[in-house]
C-alpha cells in the first residue's frame, strides 16, 4: 500500500503550492486514477511518490515504511515509472530501451531478451520489427507505448503511469486499459493519471479529483464520483455524462435476465425462443411474447456491461438483446425496459 501524509509541494521560487496538504490510500493491488485540470499538481504527485520530487513536508509510506528518506534509487526499483513525456534514450534501441532497469537488477541476458519481447507483444509491437530500431523510427504513440512497457519491465510492485495511453489509438489503448485490469489482478498497486474520465471509471477502483492549486477535491470509488460528487467543482468536472458512464459501472453479470427457450424444446411457457446453428449458437429469435414483429437478434458477452448491451440496442435499433456466455451460449434476455427498471433498483448497491 502508498500512503501520502500531509503532503506539500512548493517549488522554489514559487509562491503558490503545487500540491497542498494531500491524504490518499492507495491500498495493495488496486488502482487509483488521478485526474483534475492541468496544473492542479498530479504529476508532482507522481513524481514526490518516487522522490523524483521531494515533498516540502508530510511522510510517504510503502507498504508501511517511510520511504520519506530510503535511498532513492533503491525506491525506484520498487516502483515503476511511466512518465508523461515518454522520455525514451535516442540513442537506445527499443529493447534496450525497455531493458533499462532488468539490466540495472542483473538479470541474465536470455530473461531479459525473453521479457523485452513480450512486452513489446504486449503493448501491440511486433518484437522482430521494433527490437533493434531506435526511438526516432517510431510515431509518437508507438513511442508511448514503449514507455508502458518499459515502465513494467522488472513488474515492480508499484506502477506509477502519468498519461501512459494519451496519443494511443482507442484499440491498442483498450488492450492495454485491459492489461492492467489483469495485471492489478497480480496484486500490483497503481497510481495513474489521465484526462480522460470514462477511462478513469473503467481502471480505477478509486478516483482522485484534482483541484486548483494541488488540493485533493474527492477521493472516492468511480461510482460515488459520479453519483456523489463532493462538491460544486467535483460535479463541474464530472459533468453532464455522469449517468451515462455509470451504465458502464453496471456488469450485466449482476442483472436478472429473462429465460429464453430454444425453439422447438419442451417448455413453452411464455418465454420468447430463438433459433440456433449446429453449435448452438443463436440466429434470430422464433417467438416473442406480445408481437408479431420479430427484431433481429442480437447479443452481448455476459462479461459486458450495461453501456455495451445500450449501444447494441441502439446500434441495432432493438429494444432486446440477448445475453450469450464464452461459447456464445444464450443465456437470456435484456429488454430495454428492464434495463432501466434494473438501474434504478441495482445501480446504487
Ligand atoms: N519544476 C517545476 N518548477 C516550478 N514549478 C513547477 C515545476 N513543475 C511543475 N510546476 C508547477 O506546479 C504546478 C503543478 O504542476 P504539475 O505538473 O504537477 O501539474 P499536472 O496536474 O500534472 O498538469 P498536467 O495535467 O498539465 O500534466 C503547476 O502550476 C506547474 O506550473
Ligand atoms: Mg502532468
């Protein structure tokens, strides 16, 4: 865990504090999102985390110790970087690049060969085309995702990430927002910061709200962020979208769904039925009940949330969707209506 202890930051020369009095828990193996207007302090935030910056006063624990005064190259060995620049060495190639730190930690060459490549892979890099080329032959976006990767090197225990997806083009950033999903799944405690608010609520368990002069506004789960903004700027901020990225807040996992029948079987109790391929996977809908006009089908990954199944339905211009598992199995029913029904009764436990 990272604990911040009344801290502050005055630069030199500076009248005004960068960062003032700030409180914040991030606990083992989540993710807490920084986000606020620019110049409200979050990557001198970062930066005091790692002592590239030394707070004015207050204490930083990790995992308990106070590390307000640990030698500072030792603490970054524990924590990973991704600064905001990118900040790749020009005359690096990509994998040496990404092998910094493993080189500085004395791993053996055929590891560090085997962990370069697969965070290359990782980040969406084809290894044998990027390995051996130098930062100047990549975009700015290919470059960033070489910072994320070299951030996660030596997988420290900490990863600080300031605006790693920034100039990434939505698929690449969703594998990667994807990534670290699973890699906070392996325990690792992560401090991100972003500009961009629907990927705050997708990452972070917590999300801190930056104010003007490096106050912390809110610091609270996505959902209270959007339904309880603390104050007048934290609702500014959020904006008019709060209700809809709160749909994506929703797993449909969690929504009753109506029971559908195949076609055809036994059970012919009122529930709509559907036809199916030779591997059970369903084609369109059979019977409905209370119309005659059968939409098409149409389906969402049970894993998905409520924003997915509304853009199908939007997308398709149906009021039903069916709910399919891992082997596109149907598993039941989404109507409009109880969507919304379901929102209003589920949304808020
Ligand atoms: N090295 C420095 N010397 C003096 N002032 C600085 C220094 N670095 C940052 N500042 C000031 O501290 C304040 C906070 O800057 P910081 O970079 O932490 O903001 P930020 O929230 O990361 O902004 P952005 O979203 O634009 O990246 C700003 O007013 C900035 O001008
Ligand atoms: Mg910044």
């Amino acid at each position: 865990m990272i604990a911040l202890e009344g801290i502050s930051k005055t630069y030199p020369k500076s009248t005004t504090p960068a960062v003032q009095e700030l409180d914040l828990q991030v606990p083992e193996g989540s993710i807490s999102m920084f986000i606020g207007p620019s110049g409200c302090g979050k990557t001198t935030t970062l930066k005091m985390m790692n002592r590239l910056i030394e707070p004015t006063t207050g204490r930083i624990l990790l995992d308990g110790d106070d590390v307000t005064d640990v030698n500072a190259d030792e603490l970054r060995r524990r924590i990973g970087y991704v600064i905001q620049q990118v900040g790749l060495f020009p005359h690096f190639t990509i994998g040496d690049n990404i092998a910094v730190v493993p080189k500085i930690l004395g791993w053996d060459r055929n590891r560090i060969a085997a962990r370069v490549d697969e965070l290359l892979h990782l980040v969406g890099l084809e290894p044998k085309d990027y390995r051996d080329r130098y930062p100047r032959q990549l975009s700015g976006g290919q470059q960033q995702r070489v910072g994320v990767a070299r951030g996660l090197a030596a997988d420290p225990s900490v990863m600080l990430m300031d605006e790693p997806v920034g100039a990434i083009d939505p698929i690449t950033r969703e594998r990667i927002q994807d990534e670290f999903l699973e890699l906070q799944q392996i325990a690792k405690t992560i401090c991100f910061v972003t500009h961009d608010l629907t990927e705050a609520v997708k990452l972070g368990d917590r999300i801190a709200v930056f104010g003007p002069g490096g106050t912390l506004q809110q610091y609270d789960t996505p959902d209270m962020i959007l339904t309880h903004p603390a104050n007048e700027f934290v609702a500014e901020f959020v904006g008019a979208g709060a209700a809809v990225r709160r749909l994506s807040l929703l797993e449909l996992s969690r929504l009753e769904l109506q029971p559908v029948d195949l076609d055809g079987t036994a059970a012919s109790n009122g529930s709509p039925t559907y036809e199916a391929d030779a591997q059970g996977r369903p084609v369109r809908w059979a019977y409905l009940p209370g119309t005659a006009d059968l939409p098409k089908l149409v389906t969402v990954p049970r894993t998905g949330t409520v924003y997915d199944a509304v853009d199908v339905m939007l997308d398709s211009q149906t009021e039903l969707v069916g709910v399919v598992d891992e082997q596109q199995k149907l598993q039941g029913a989404l109507w409009w209506r109880d969507l919304v029904e379901g929102l209003t009764t589920k949304a808020g436990s």
